[in-house]
C-alpha cells in the first residue's frame, strides 16, 4: 500500500513539473502590463535641437493611448514625437501605454542637454553682431599645438570670445580619422610621413609642437575625442581634408553632435549631397561663383564662407544677405592679405572694410585680438 501512494505521488509530482517547464510555451507579459521600450535619436542633445522619441511596443494588441511626460508635464501623444529641450540639465522622459485590452505599460529614459544649437543658433542670428572662429584651434599667446584638443580648450577657457574652432579632419592608415591639416605629419609632431601612410598608433607615438618647433606634450587626436572635448561648450567647423564626407558625419552622429558641427567644403555637388543625409546635417560651403548663390539658397543653407577677395571686391556679400544667407570670410596671412599681421600692429583698416559690408563671421589666428576691437565697434 505504501509502495502503491508513492508511485502515485511521484507521477504527480513529475506531470506537475513537465507541465512547469515546458519550454514549447510562449512567454506572455504579466496581467496588466505592457512591454514598452524607448528609443530616442540623440540622448545627449543640445537646447533646441529637435529630437525624436519613438516607443517600441513588443505586444502585438492595439495600443490605444500613448502619453509622453517629462517633468510632470504631457510633451507629446503617439508612437514617435519630436520634442526640444529649452534649458541644460539631465531629464528622465516616461512613456506609458494603454493597449485595446486596457492593459498598460511604461519606460523611461534619461537624456543630458548641454550647449545650443547650431540650427537655433543660426535662425536667431542677431546680423549685428560677429562671431569669432578660432582657425585651427589658435589662440593669441596660449602655447597649444594647432588642431589639439589642448587649443580646443583653450579657445573654450575664453568663454565666448570664440565661438567655432575651425579643425582638419584626416584618415589614418587603418581608416581613423584624425585632425591633421598637412597631407604628412612633418610640420606639427616630431615624426615624419603622410597621414594616409601611418596608422593611428604610429601617429600617436609622436608628439605635437608649436609653430616655432617647440615640442610638447599633445599627442594628435581623434575626431571623435576633439569633437567630445568641446561638446555642449563650443561650435566646430570641419575643413574636411581627404575623407568621404560620410565617414566625418558618422562620426559626428556618433558623438550626438549634428546640431554643433558645420560641415565645410567648396564642391556645391558635395553639398548637394550632405544636406539630404538623416538627419540632416549643417554645411557650410564656399560660395565661389555667382550662379552658386541662388543654388545654396534653394538649399536652405544659413551661412556661407566668401574668399577675402570676393568679400571685398564684389557684391557677393550684399547678394547673400539679400538671399537671407549669413556670410563669412578669414583674415589669415595668406593669398596676398596680412590682415591678421596688421591687426596685430594696431591697423584695423582690413577689419573695417569688412565690418562696413556687415560680415557675420570672421576666421582668424587672434581670437582675442579681434574680439576687443569688435566689442568696441558694438559687434560682440
């Protein structure tokens, strides 16, 4: 009889088990509740960047309600809203969902805004002012190697006297891009050989000098550590060099940076194309022919750059304000002008020529110098 209830209870005990475990069951969501999940296109924007949220909702029932909160106000209804953050902080973004079973469910998310659009930034340009774009990284007397993050940092630690920092994206060997405005690393580090030819460590290996061949401590760095250097502190302009133009935006994707990077280029074709990529980027092109005004008109591009020659001796500078086209130009030592050179000796005449055609942006390698002039003439 004993023998008898043990068998008994052992088979109970093993169907009650096989029926447990058995893997062939699909697993189902507790009663009540709703798997969601958020995806968002940059958790780390700048102030009035647009950004998308989109819920993914893994239940396969009809999703009857979805709400979005942040900081105990609605932001938006639906499966994917575009939202803008008007202030810097960390903000926890919840998303709940009601399906047709009136079961819930609900995520949250954590995005960090830091700095302002570029986008914005350009939309509400005040054409009074001019801004300041540090060529290179230079800075007046600041002993930083060109395109370092040292000189990144230094324009960053004027705090406002710059407002771009103008870097020269290159490919390594092994496919990395670098900032390097020569085709070879002889002027600026203490080793030899072009950029192309040398991998990321080997360039690494050496360091970078100054102009005057002092040696220091920087190392040449990646694009994407520049570009994280100054993210949410300070706009970039790239002057890309040898390197598909896709690569460079991947990269600045990556760094959750679209809304802080001009893309610069002089081929209109290469512009064309950019500005269709998702989302979309901000180029900033050369403006070298006439007929190529109404092109980036057309384009919906904000700001373009003009040679000094053509900012002084044509009607290119009225013709892009009239098209609703800031406009930029250098005042570096090269092609036959020393504008930089006479600042320095106290003659601003070059800087009043431009000043008169209403120049919104101005590159040079004394950000410092310019900005005292500027402030006293009421563009800062």
């Amino acid at each position: 009889m004993k023998k008898f209830i043990y068998t008994i209870l052992s088979c109970i005990l093993v169907l009650s088990f096989t029926s447990c475990s058995n893997d062939n069951e699909p697993e189902t969501s507790p009663d009540g509740e709703v798997s969601v999940t958020i995806n968002i296109s940059n958790q780390t924007p700048a102030k009035y960047e647009n950004i998308t949220f989109e819920a993914i909702i893994e239940s396969q029932s009809d999703i009857d309600k979805v709400i979005w909160n942040c900081q105990g106000k609605e932001i938006g209804t639906g499966m994917t809203i575009t939202y803008h953050f008007t202030e810097e902080g960390e903000y926890p973004v919840t998303v709940k969902v009601v399906n047709s079973d009136k079961r819930e469910g609900s995520a949250s998310k954590s995005v960090t805004v830091s700095g302002t659009s570029l986008k914005y930034a350009l939309n509400t340009f005040d054409s009074n002012k001019t801004w300041i774009m540090g060529h290179r990284g230079n800075t007046y007397q600041s002993n930083a190697p060109e395109n370092s993050i040292k000189g990144i940092e230094s324009c960053i630690a004027l705090n406002g006297i710059v407002n771009v920092v103008e870097i020269d994206p290159r490919r390594t060997k092994d496919g990395i891009i670098i900032l390097m405005h020569d085709e070879t690393i002889d002027r600026t580090t203490t080793g030899k050989g072009k950029v192309k030819d040398l991998t990321l460590k080997e360039i690494q290996s050496y360091q970078l000098k100054l102009d005057d061949g002092t040696v220091t401590s920087e190392k040449v760095p990646t694009l994407y550590d520049a570009l994280l250097s100054g993210k949410g502190k300070i706009y970039f302009d790239l002057d890309v060099k040898d390197v598909p133009v896709k690569e460079v935006y991947d990269i600045v994707k990556s760094a959750g940076m679209l809304e802080q990077v001009f893309f610069y280029t002089e081929d209109i074709d290469v512009v064309k194309t950019i500005i269709n990529y998702t989302p979309s980027p901000i180029v900033y092109p050369q403006c070298i022919e006439a007929s190529d005004i109404d092109v980036l008109a057309s384009l919906d591009i904000k700001m373009a750059q003009l040679s000094l020659s053509k900012a002084l001796d044509t009607n290119f500078p009225e013709n892009l304000q009239q098209k609703g086209l800031l406009w930029t130009t250098n005042i570096l030592d090269m092609k036959g002008y020393d504008y930089d050179t006479q600042m320095l000796q106290g003659n601003y005449t070059g800087i009043d020529k431009l000043l008169v055609k209403n120049v919104n942006m101005i590159q040079t390698d004394y950000p410092q110098v310019l900005a005292s002039y500027l402030e006293s003439k009421g563009r800062r």
